[in-house]
C-alpha cells in the first residue's frame, strides 16, 4: 500500500474523530500540546529561547546593532524577523531561498509584534533621523511537528522579554557604547492561537498530521488588552462568518492562558 494510501486513510480516521470531538492524540479540541519555553540558551545573542510545542521545537535568537531608520519614521527604531526552516526539521525543507511557507512564517510573527506595537520603538532611538538600535529576530525551525506559528510567535516573545540591549550614549552627535545593559523596552505581549478546521470543527493547535487534514487555518493574535492585532489565513478551504467569531472567541480564551505561562517561565 502506497504511504499516499496510508496517509489518506489516516486523515480521513482523523477527519472521524473530530467528527465526533475527539483527537488522534488523546487531546480534546481546544487543548494545546504541552508547551515548554526556556531563555538565554545562546551566549552570544543579545536575548534568546527555545520553544516546544510537543514534538515542534523552534528556537529564536535576537542581535542589536546600530543603524540608520526608516525615513518616515526618524525617531523610532527599527525590527526585523526572519525565519529559517533547517533541512533537518522536515523531510519537506530544503536548503536555499526562503520558500512561501517560511516568509509566511516570518511575516506573522512580524505583523503580531508591529501591530500590537510589542517593543517601545521610540525609546530605541539615539539621534533621531540617523541613529537608533536595529533589532534583528531570527527564528529556526529545528523540527516541524505542526503549527509552527504559535511555536515561532511563543519563542520570539519569549526572546524579546530575555533581550538586554546595550547601552550608548551621544556625544559630539555621535553614538559611544558603554559597558551596560538594559531590558529591551517591551509595553505588549502578543499572542498568536492558531485553529484548524476539521470536519466542520475547529480545533487549537493542529499537529502536523491534522495539517494535512484540515480544510483551512486560521491564527489570530491578541495582544495584552485583548484587542486582535493580527490575522492570517491558510489552507484552501473557507469558513463561515459564525465559524470566524467562534474562532476569535477561542482564540482569545487560550491567548490569555498562554499569556499566564509565559509571564511565569
């Protein structure tokens, strides 16, 4: 029997089980794998950490430099995400140019920060219209198990709050490092809940295997006042208008929890 065969009996046992509110795994629908987020695993990054989400691990690590900013923003400073899929998280990576999967990746987690206005940017600035701390996040998917958003969104937060940047001061219009460090100035704490829509259901932290499964995603992230900053969609199925705001209703319930753990790590 082809793997092909075996996996779309597997899904369609999957796609019955929902069905009937249950997992593959054991899980009910609303429940996230076990979570565990550790910080300052890399000596030489400026803040670090490592999230699991069951078998999916992902490790964010940020750099601070100085730099030029944005012209239409001269007075606040700058971040960036990036994203790698290291070939041997996934029979599916490969080396070479970022594919949709990981700019994709990238530009969630990205959003989630930006819109929730995650880091102080103003504060990040040393002499407007010309120098101000560039804020480099790079994630890498060290082995994909299934929803990599929630994974790669828990670990860069979780890096941001580890991050000490340091300190410069200007003279003469000039910036000099100093021999200090502070917190990286963090005012949000967003967080992203990803659902899969099974069978009609929507399920939280679809694994790998539900992936595959699942007609459509949807990932909503909420920052600390409960107000959305980010939505993304994938998958080529729809959903309903209802299905969205039951979504958004899970999604905030499980933002708040998973706010909590990371607050207590």
């Amino acid at each position: 029997m082809s793997s092909i065969m075996v996996s779309r009996i597997r899904q369609k046992q999957i796609a019955q089980m929902v069905a009937s509110g249950k997992r593959l795994d054991g899980r009910g629908l609303k429940d996230y794998r076990p979570i565990k987020v550790e910080t300052g695993i890399i000596e030489k990054a400026e803040g670090s950490s490592r999230a699991l989400l069951g078998k999916t691990e992902v490790v964010v690590g940020v750099k601070v430099e100085i730099g030029d900013p944005f012209l239409d923003r001269p007075d606040e400073g700058v971040f960036t995400v990036n994203s790698e899929f290291v070939p041997l998280a996934s029979p599916e990576f490969e080396a070479g140019p970022p594919s949709e999967e990981s700019i994709e990746l990238a530009r969630v987690v990205d959003r989630g920060i930006r819109e929730s206005k995650a880091i102080d940017l103003e504060k990040l600035c040393l002499i407007p219209g010309k120098k101000v701390y560039v804020i480099f996040i790079d994630i890498y998917v060290l082995n994909h198990d299934g929803n990599l958003i929630d994974a790669s969104s828990l670990a860069s937060l979780a890096a941001l709050l580890n991050t000490k940047i340091p300190v410069y001061v200007v003279e003469e219009n000039e910036v000099k490092k100093t021999n200090d460090y502070i917190p990286l100035p963090i005012k949000n704490l967003p967080i992203s809940i990803t659902l899969a829509n099974i069978s009609d259901k929507l399920i939280v932290d679809p694994w790998l295997e539900e992936e595959e499964a699942m007609s459509a995603r949807l990932t909503i992230t909420f920052d600390k006042d409960n107000r959305i900053s980010a939505i993304q969609k994938g998958g080529t199925g729809a959903l309903t208008p209802q299905q969205i705001m039951e979504a958004a209703y899970m999604a905030k319930e499980k933002a708040e929890e998973l706010r909590k753990m990371l607050v207590k790590t």
